[in-house]
C-alpha cells in the first residue's frame, strides 16, 4: 500500500485514516532498515512496539 499522497488527498482523509497511514509508513521504514541489517532485531522490536503502543493511545 503507497501512503504517498498530495495535501488535498491527505485533508480529506479521517483523523484514523491519517493514523492508520502514519502507522504503515512508520511501519514500512522499520521493515526497510532491519531488512537492510541498518538496525538490530532487539532495535526492531523496540520500534515496533512503540508506535503499536502510539496508535492505541490515539485511539
């Protein structure tokens, strides 16, 4: 799924729709630099349950 998108598309988005989006990309970043062996495993996992724990705050 792109998240790319220009200012008018993201205006029209929902505040979860504009969470849900951030979480993916957030997402897709982590997955890019551990498969890139940028981070560690241990660092991954840290990463991921942050911004899991981040989205159910805003929910």
């Amino acid at each position: 799924m792109s998240v790319h998108l220009d200012t008018g598309e993201w205006e029209s988005l929902s505040y979860e729709e504009k969470n849900r989006r951030l979480f993916i990309k957030q997402k897709q970043l982590l997955d890019a630099f551990f498969a890139r062996h940028a981070i560690s495993k241990s660092k991954y996992d840290e990463g991921i349950s942050y911004i899991t724990s981040r989205m159910r705050r805003k929910q």
